[in-house]
C-alpha cells in the first residue's frame, strides 16, 4: 500500500511531534534553564532558571522519581567561572539542550572584536616590522577585566598534568604561541653542558647549554621569557623548557630548567623548535602575550567572527560519588582545565559531547595525585581530586593505586579534539583485588589531542580493572594513542592511524614493565599509516609486558615493527593480518641483556610483583602461568605463541630466536594484496580478507564493524 503525505498533513505531523516531545518532557520530572531565566522562577519551560545548579537543586527536592529528572538547558553559551559540581546527593539526572537547539559550555569569555585594535594605529607600531604592522591586531587584555594570564610551564615527558595558561581562539580555532621555525624543527648541536640528570637522582636543577646551528635567534630581541621544545636526549621524551640566556656571538643556548635525561645531540631526533617569541608573529594562527603590559599580540585573519580566550582553570562539570547522571548534545570548550571529572561514580554517562579548544584533556574518570615539587621520574604523592597531577609518576611507584572511578560510567559518541594534553583518562576498579569497574570510552572520535603536552598524553589513558575501549577513531598525534596499565582490559573495534608521527622507540598501543597487568584482549582494532622515519610499533608490550591475546586485527603500514615484544610471557597473536612492512614481529630477550637489573631483587619487577601478592589469591588463580614467575628463567622469554597469522608483503615476518616463541606451521606469508591495489594510501579503505589464501578455521574480520560508528559534522 502507497501512503502519500500531503503539504498540509505534513504541518499537522511536525505539530504533532511537538506535543509528543512536549508530552514526553513533562511526564518525567522536569527543569528548564535559560540564559534569560532567574533562580526565583519556577523552572519550568515558561519561567526557566537562570542556572543549572539551582536546577540540580531543585531535582534534589523530588521525593520520588518514577524515571531519571531531566533538566533542558534551552540554547545558548553558559559560561562557567567555577565548577558545576554534582555529589552523592544526585542521581538519577539527565542534563541535555531542548531539542533543535544548540548548548556551548565554555570556561573562557567571548571578546567583541571591535575591542581589537590594528597594530598601525597603537603606539606600540615600531615594535614591528612595517610591513606587519597592518596584519598584527592588539587586544587590551587589562581593559576588558582580565589579570590572571596564567604562567608559561615545563610541559612534556615526566612534567606534571596542569592546566594551560590563558589560550586565544579565533573563529573556533585555537592559535599557537608565536614560534620559529613554524612548521619545522632544528637539528640539535653540539651539547656544552648536559644540565644535571634528574633520573639519576640529580636534583641540583642545573640547566644545560647547546650550540643551536642558526642565526635567527639573534633577531629576538624580546628574549626575557622565550622557550623551546624537543626531543632532547631520547625520541620518546620530548621536553619544553624555558631559555636562561641566547649568546649570539657563540650560538649557544642555556636553559633554565634541566632535561629529565640531561642534554644530548645526535640522533635524528635530538631537534628543538622556539616560541613565545615576539618577533616571530608572522603567520595566521599566532599569537604574544605581553605578561608585563597586558598586551596580546597576534596576526590578524581576513575576517573575526568570534575571539574566545580561556580562563577557568578547574573542571566545567566534576561528577563526585552521584549515580546515573548524563550529559547529553553538549559542547565542552574554551578552558585552561579539562571538561568533565569523576569519581565515585556509577552508571554516569557522558553521551553525544563534543570536547574541543581545552587547555587539558577532556575527560578524567578517577583521582589525580597532586603535582611533585620537582621533577621525578617516579614518586609517591598525595591524591587530589579534579586533577591529574603527578599521576603518571605516582603510579609507576605505586602500581596498585586506585584512582576510586566509580564503576559502569561510559564516555559515548562524543568528538574530542584540539585539546592540549589527551583526551581521555579512564580509571576505575581495584587492582589489588582485581574487582573491575567496567568503565568505557566507547565510538568516539579523537585527534589532534596534543596541541599543549606531547609525551604520554595519549588519546585514552587506561587503567584499574576490567575497563573498555571500543569502536573509537584515534588519529593525527605526535605520540601514542593508547597507553595501558592494569588487568583485564577490553581494546576492540578501534581504528587508529597517523600516530607516533614524530616519536621514536614508542607504539601507538604501549603497556609494559609490569609481568601482573594481565588478561587484556587486543581484537579486531585496525592499525595503519602508523609512525615516521624512526621505530615505531603498533602494539609495544614493553620489558617484560605480559598476558594479553591479540586476535583478529589489521596492521597495515603500521611502522617500523607493528609488533615489538620486549622480553615478555604469555602473549598469543592468533588471526590476524600483517600488510606491507618490513618488518612483522620483533622479539627480543633484553632481560638478559641491557635490562637484566629490571630481575634484581628488590627491583622493579620484583617490587610490582610483590605489590600484587603474585603468588596468592587472586592473582595466583586467576592467572596461573603467573605464579611460577620467578620458577622458570624469566629472563628468556616464554609462552608466546603465533597461529593462523596471514602475513602480506612483509619482508620478514618475524625476528628473534626459534626457542623464544612457537611459530604455528598455520601462519600464512604471501605476496597479493588482500584488496583493491588503488586504495592503498586512503585511510579510510576497507580490507577485504575473503579475497587471499587464509589457513584453515580463519575468522573473517569484521571490518564493517570496526572504528567509530557515527557521522559527524
């Protein structure tokens, strides 16, 4: 039968959703707030609140709830100059825009363009070149009420999670500190002076000296607060620190902080680029600000439709001990801190969001440890709640730490980009007692997570126990994109590319130098156009890493060793599918060489290991082969098995010694490329495995059903 839909029945079907959607809202308990509404009105859609917390309030007055309250934020951007905080005293609670119209949560304000001034008509013109003086735009910053600029800081491998200082957005997109070169680096020179080298135990905070190989520094006359970034000593610890003196007649510089590693040139990656640097606005999307006048420079667009800077430096949302509370169509943007926190908290979801132009990472799912004083490689600190800190630091000492973040919450659907230092941190359940928490980053879309902090800030940072991350699109990022610790973890479904693009010695999935973070599955995640000229992997299970199954994935072009096995126990890679790479599986026994210290007694294995109970219940039943660790050599390594792997175009499949692994007679080499040959530098092709020779009981890898699921804008 054929319906037709006339004009006028078409307007009598829209009227008629209206009032279902309408209907629907007022069955439920309901609060409305707008941006014109006032506390003392009722909150409902005709007398709307003027805030959501007084609309939380008011949900903590119902009695009953028969389903979860809803609050409707009716359209608009809702500034936040504090945290809106959530505690035990909420639950059941949904916080979401009115259909069809569109919520911004921004911890910045928004300047009126007109407040900017063209550089040829201030008095401070002859500070620049002529020729910029009519592209370079002038903002007052104490003018329009702002004093707190925040402080530049040492960000990179070993420095402390921080909020970033006050940032500049322009038209929605964020603009860098003006740098040189601009889209490049500089070859290290000659190191004068090492600095002292904080991981051995160095703490006399001596900076070091390099020659720099160029005469553009002695252009920079404004140099009482310039800093540079690199690659210091070794390729997976890039480093930002500030510069104690430029000698131009030598071409040296002195820092004024030293490397974790101390100073050394070389390698390829030893490079360095500057910035926060006056002289060097000279391109769209930079920005100087003036700390001692309150000026803010920058290079001027074409055409300014909105100018945001960021101020708040706490979370937008902190969730604390609530149970089922949802954010729902929101944007997160425009703050020095991070988005949204947790802890203690369960069945919290954060649905649909977009997070974008943050100082920080977007979302934090458990407890920070509040930042070291000095640098540290590792330490034990105090926790801290809305915030990250020395986390990294304290749990590579205290690998039992539970971060206390809740259980069942999920992160789903949401876009996260342009933010400064990762994207996702996902704690939650105890190790100790391998209780999972079932907490997960689930179809989301994340990149370009590293404008601020490159080193071990990943796109999702996974933790405790039993947690997942799944059907989520990872790509552009100088570093990692996953980074693991803890036990039984689910990566499934996930699409990851283009990163690790300046590193060296890293892998887009890293985990290791813990033989008890075990009963992790890696399945059916595509791995591709991964790395640079450097060594890179896909999937590093580093000194000694452990426990996991890798099942059913793709590595296509995925660096220089897709798989690098360092010295572990316990891993199968069943199913999958290896193409064009040199190289297929490193295995190497470094624990019998360059590392053997890591075995000593009292050292580190020894000490994570204990910290566990290893040998009793429930690590003892639960994962039997780790019991009898120190029974066999666990030098060599061990139990490491290679079935039904289909390897194309892959020079050498794998590199190691026979005795360290069994290689299945079932494993597949071949030299035809499983799919159409034209598609081979698109990122987004489909992998079609029913077109190759596969060995016998191949599982087809669902390819459909791999990455994010959902179409963005």
């Amino acid at each position: 039968m054929k319906i037709s839909v006339s004009a006028g029945s078409n307007k009598i079907v829209f009227v008629f959703l209206l009032v279902l959607v309408f209907s629907a809202s007022r069955a439920a308990d309901s609060f409305f707030v707008s941006l014109n509404g006032n506390d003392n009105n009722a909150g409902t859609r005709e007398s709307p609140f003027a805030t959501i917390a007084k609309a939380r309030d008011a949900a903590r007055t119902l009695s009953s709830k028969i389903q979860p309250a809803i609050i409707y934020l009716r359209g608009g951007t809702y500034s936040f100059s504090q945290t809106l905080e959530f505690n035990e005293d909420d639950q059941d609670l949904v916080i979401m825009p009115w259909p069809g119209e569109t919520v911004v949560f921004t911890g910045g304000i928004t300047v009126n363009p007109t407040k900017v001034l063209r550089l040829s008509r201030t008095e401070y013109k002859n500070e620049f070149p002529e020729f910029l003086q009519n592209k370079i735009g002038v903002l007052d910053l104490r003018e329009i009420g702002i004093a707190d600029f925040g402080d530049l800081r040492s960000v990179g491998f070993s420095r402390p999670y921080m909020p970033s200082w006050l940032e500049l957005f322009i038209n929605d997109n964020p603009t860098s500190l003006a740098r040189w070169p601009n889209d490049s680096t500089v070859l290290m020179g000659n190191v004068l002076d090492k600095g002292s080298v904080v991981r051995n135990g160095d703490q006399t905070n001596r900076g070091g000296k390099f020659s720099y190989g160029t005469v553009r520094p002695a252009a920079w006359k404004h140099s009482n607060d310039i800093w540079i970034s690199g690659y210091f000593n070794y390729g997976y610890a890039e480093d930002a620190v500030k510069l104690a003196a430029i000698d131009t007649l030598v071409g040296t510089f002195t820092t004024v902080q030293p490397h974790l590693y101390g100073f050394e040139s070389g390698k390829a990656w030893n490079r360095w680029y500057a910035y926060n640097i006056q002289e060097e606005i000279d391109q769209n999307g930079e920005y100087y600000l003036d700390r001692e006048r309150g000026l803010l420079f920058f290079y001027l667009p074409s055409l300014i439709t909105k100018l945001d800077l960021s101020l708040l430096k706490e979370p937008m949302v902190a969730i604390e001990g609530s149970r089922n509370i949802t954010f729902k169509n929101i944007s997160f943007e425009v703050s020095r801190g991070m988005g949204v926190y947790m802890e203690r908290s369960e069945g919290c979801l954060i649905s649909d969001c977009i997070f974008r132009n943050l100082g920080s990472l977007a979302v934090s799912i458990g407890k920070g440890i509040t930042p070291f004083e000095s640098q540290k490689h590792e330490g034990s600190g105090q926790e801290a709640s809305r915030l990250l800190g020395s986390l990294d630091q304290h749990m590579y000492e205290n690998t039992t730490f539970n971060r206390q973040g809740g259980k069942n919450n999920r992160i789903v659907n949401c876009h996260i980009y342009n933010t400064g230092a990762g994207g996702v941190s996902l704690g939650g359940g105890d190790r100790k007692s391998l209780t999972p928490a079932g907490n997960s980053v689930e179809n989301c879309r994340i990149h370009d997570f590293n404008r601020i902090e490159k080193s071990y800030r990943p796109a999702v940072s996974i933790d405790g126990v039993g947690n997942r991350i799944s059907n989520c699109e990872i790509y552009n990022a100088p570093s990692m994109a996953i980074l693991l610790k803890g036990n039984d973890h689910v990566l499934e479904y996930n699409n990851v590319y283009d990163v690790c693009r300046e590193i060296d010695d890293q892998g887009a999935f890293y985990y290791g130098r813990d033989p008890s973070e075990r009963g992790h599955k890696l399945r059916f995640n595509y791995f591709h156009h991964l790395g640079n000229n450097h060594r890179t992997s896909a999937v590093y299970h580093d000194d000694g890493a452990c426990g996991m199954e890798v099942f059913g994935n793709i590595f296509f072009k995925a660096g220089t060793i897709p798989v690098l096995i360092g010295g572990g126990q316990d891993i199968a890679y069943s199913n999958n599918l290896f193409i064009d790479s040199p190289l297929g599986i490193h295995v190497d026994n470094r624990f019998q060489t360059w590392s053997r210290n890591s075995l000593a007694k009292d050292g580190i294995i020894d000490k994570r290991l204990s910290a566990v109970k290893f040998d009793q219940p429930p690590y003892a039943t639960r994962y039997p082969e780790l019991a009898g660790y120190w029974k066999q050599d666990p030098a060599v390594p061990k139990r490491l098995f290679f079935d039904s792997n289909v390897f194309v175009k892959v020079k050498t499949t794998r590199k190691g010694e026979d005795s360290w692994y069994n290689w299945s007679d079932t494993n597949r080499v071949g030299d035809t490329y499983p799919y159409n040959w034209k598609m081979m530098d698109s990122r987004h092709f489909v992998p079609d495995d029913t077109q190759m020779m596969t060995p016998p009981g191949w599982q087809t890898l669902p390819v459909d059903k791999i990455g994010n699921l959902k179409n963005y804008k």
